[in-house]
C-alpha cells in the first residue's frame, strides 16, 4: 500500500530552528527567570499553634525542621498538667539546640521555635545604677 504525499508530510516532524526549540534552560524567558527562581527557594511561615497534648510535638519539630518559626501557646497544656508542660518544653529545647535552632519564652503563655539560620533577639539587661551590685563577699 502507497501513502499518499500529504500523509506523509504530515506525519513528518518539521525541523526546528535553534531558536524554537523548546527551553530547557530557562534562558529564553529572561522575564520570567526571577519569578521561576523565587519558586524553588523555599519559603518560612510564621506560624501560631497550641500545644494540647505532649503528641503535638512531633508536629511542631516537623514544623521546625521544614524551617517554619512557630510561636506555641503552652496554656491548654498547662490546665491539664504543669509537669507535662515542663516536659515538653525541656523537649523543645533540647530538639532546638540539637538542630541549631532557638527557642525563647514570650511571656507566660507562649514560646517562639525558630530553624536553623534564624537567631532570637535578646535584649542584654544591664544593672540599674541606683541598686548596689551583688557581691562575692
């Protein structure tokens, strides 16, 4: 059986310039480069969670490690039991420093987590110079 010219023709692949063929670099599209790159560089969340129950830290070390800061309200789980609290904050602290993140008390009711690469702001208190300083003697 003989194909007819137009078949063929048409089943043939067109030959493409350099110019058209298809970017694979991302050069072609110069305007759209920076918009490309943003989106593969990950991106932090600030992000406010409870803190219920001592099952909930996983979620938040998953948080801290996918590099999102949280600010965790301690409250829901100091109703129920201070020693629990107390557990899961030495656990929090001692997962941030092991990943050489940070964690800081804000207050009485919540702590801020942050990843790594990302330093709490301490301020420094220095002495009032009116109140005499304590002394080794």
């Amino acid at each position: 059986m003989e194909e007819s010219p137009s078949t063929t023709a048409s089943n043939m692949a067109t030959p493409r310039s350099p110019s058209e063929s298809t970017p694979s670099s991302g050069s072609e599209n110069k305007d759209n480069s920076p918009i490309e790159k943003q989106e593969s560089v990950a991106k932090t969340y600030l992000k406010a969670m409870p803190l219920r129950d001592l099952a909930d830290l996983g979620s938040i070390k998953s948080e801290v490690k996918n590099g999102n800061i949280l600010i965790i309200k301690i409250t829901p789980l100091a109703n129920k039991s201070i020693q629990d609290v107390s557990k899961a904050v030495d656990e929090l602290y001692q997962f941030a420093e092991s990943i050489g993140g940070d964690i800081a008390r804000l207050g009485e009711e919540r702590i801020v987590i942050c990843p790594p690469k990302i330093k709490i702001w301490r301020e420094k208190t220095q002495p009032v110079p009116n109140e005499p300083l304590p002394t080794a003697a």
